[in-house]
C-alpha cells in the first residue's frame, strides 16, 4: 500500500502514548507515507513529541459527545488530503464516522459496536494472543488477522533539555538532584498508593539531598498540598502548575519518577525517565510502563486485578492492601537500584 494515513487517535493520555508503538510500526512499514492522528486538542503537543507524526488534527468533540453532523462534516473536509488507510483505535461507533465520510478506502479497526460498513477493514481481536493494549495496537499495522503476537517498539518522546532548565528556573526547583512524584490517578482511588506513603517517601529521600517534584492536574492540587507539607518540607507541589507537555521535560530531567499506573507513568516511560510503577486494582499484564529502566510493584493478591475505580472489599483489613501493603521502604530500594539514589 501506498498513500498517506489517518490514525484516530484514543482518547486517554496512557493509550496516546502507547498508540506511538503503532505510529513506530507504520513508519517502519510505509516509510515514503505521512501519518496523521486525529485527536483531543489536549493530546496534540505530545503528539508533536513523536517523530513518526506529520501532524495531529483536532477532534473538536468532548468524550461522550456524539454530534453526527459534526463528525460527517469534518469528515468530507479531510477528503481533499487524499488518505488512502485510516486506522481506528477507539472502540466506539461514533469513532469510524470521520473516516468513513473522508472517504478514504481502507478503514482498519477491531469488531466492535457493530461498525460494519463504517470500517471495511474488520479485525477480530484475540484477546488470548494479544493480552496488553500496546500488542492489540501495533497489530492493527499489518494486514489480516494477527497470528502471532507482534513485537512492540517502545514509545520515545523528544525531550528538550532547554525548556527543562527554563522550568527549573520559572518553578523555583533549583539544580539539585529530583525525583518526580506523579500520587494522581484519573481513574480513582484504587490505582492510587497512599498520599501517607508518598509523603514518607519524600521525606526519606530529602534527607539523602533529593528533592521530590509533586506532579499533577490542577484537580490533585489540594492531594499535593497534604503531601508536600507531610513531607516537612522534602516535597513541592507543582500540581496544577505544568502543562501535560512539561510533564516529559521534567521527567527526563528528574533523576527517576515515582507513579500510580496512569498516564503520566506513560508519559514518564516515554521521555526516557527511570520509573518506579506502583499498580493496585489493574495490572502491568495489560498496561506496562514501556521502558527498559523499570521497576514495577504489584502485590498479585487473591483479589487482583479487579479494574475497580473504588475498593470493592469492605473488611478493614483487606481494604485496599493491594497499595498499603507497598511499603515506601521498597520503593526506597527500587530508586537505590535504578538511580542510585
């Protein structure tokens, strides 16, 4: 095949990140086509951090919102570009809308929602062969039905040292050593270790001279705050004070980051940042932080993975153990081995 592409992109920050194994792969596959991703507007400047993108088009819709007349009138105003395979990530039916209205002829996407027609190009997922999302992605490269498992190229952002310094100086970090700490989750409660823990952490770690940078969204900012000031004075919050696109430049330039299984822990991975990945109610058996410089903690209790958002279990003792039970003590030792710290 030759001709450019149109990947529609996923609508969480982790799958953003993951679906670069797939840009990476098409890349290797159609090297003389240009690839485009249609997406959130909040995930085009990481976009622009993978090499593998032409550009990113905005998908001007909020999550939920369906608005067929919107989706088939940006559709027929991306026929002039002349793509001649889109690739679907989203499960949803409203998601192959724009490619089927772009009329572009080959619209490759998993069984889902009854999307017969919309996408001609209907793939059967298996779940059994392809058991993390990065795998179930990069299939949806090659042609036919996936056989064996494929081989999943890691995602790498370009960080800008450059940008890194200016934010040390705009946030006040100062040029010592600094361990990133990313306590939020946007999924719930049960994929995020004990604000207690992280705050122990902190503490621990400034009393060897390393900072610790409290990463997140403005809606952790009052999570950060208890943090930092548990951590008598070993933590600052910088919760609501750096874009999504910050996020890769301060991890590549802290020493190693410390995250709950969410997005940022891709983001992480992904600027080449040693991590310290602590799971609770999902797993690293679906979604793992895609580096080499890693250390992952999962406790595998009886009760594991249960996907909830909240604990399900209501005995005291048992309730959420999957984080309290990962002492700050061990992820003390994971830093010592990855960043001798």
């Amino acid at each position: 095949m030759s001709g450019d592409l149109l990947v529609v992109g996923p609508a969480w920050v982790g799958d953003m990140v993951m679906a670069q194994s797939l840009f990476i792969r098409l890349r290797q596959r159609h090297p003389d086509a240009s690839i485009d991703v249609l997406a959130p507007g909040w995930s085009l400047p990481i976009i622009e951090r993978m090499p593998e993108i032409r550009a990113g088009i905005e998908l001007p819709f909020a999550h939920s919102e369906f608005n067929f007349g919107g989706r088939r009138a940006l559709g027929r105003a991306l026929r002039e570009r002349g793509y001649q395979q889109a690739i679907v990530l989203p499960n949803s039916w409203k998601s192959a809308v724009v490619p089927f209205f772009a009329g572009i002829p080959r619209r490759t996407g998993y069984a889902r929602e009854l999307r017969y027609g919309l996408l001609n190009d209907l793939r059967r997922l298996d779940k059994a062969l392809l058991k993390t999302t990065p795998q179930r992605f990069v299939a949806l490269a090659d042609d036919g039905r996936a056989t064996v498992a494929p081989t999943v190229p890691q995602p790498r952002f370009r960080a800008d040292p450059a940008r890194a310094a200016e934010l040390r100086e705009l946030l006040g970090l100062g040029d010592g050593p600094a361990v990133a700490l990313m306590p939020g989750a946007e999924y719930g409660p049960a994929k995020q270790w004990p604000a207690a823990h992280y705050a122990s952490l902190a503490a621990s770690l400034a009393r060897r001279g390393v900072r610790s940078w409290i990463i997140g969204s403005k809606k952790e900012q009052a999570l950060g705050d208890g943090i930092a000031r548990a951590s008598k004075g070993g933590a600052i919050n910088l919760c609501g004070r750096t874009s999504l696109v910050d996020v890769v430049d301060l991890a590549a330039a802290a020493r190693a980051v410390v995250c709950n299984d969410s997005g940022p822990m891709h983001i992480a991975a992904a600027a080449g940042a040693r991590v310290v990945a602590i799971y609770g109610s999902s797993t690293p058996d679906h979604t793992p932080p895609m580096t080499d410089t890693r250390a992952i903690h999962y406790r595998r209790l009886p009760c594991s993975p249960c996907f909830e958002r909240q604990c399900p279990l209501k005995t005291p003792s048992a309730h959420l153990d999957c984080l309290n039970g990962i002492h700050p003590d061990a992820i003390l030792a994971s830093l010592n081995g990855l960043a001798d710290l």
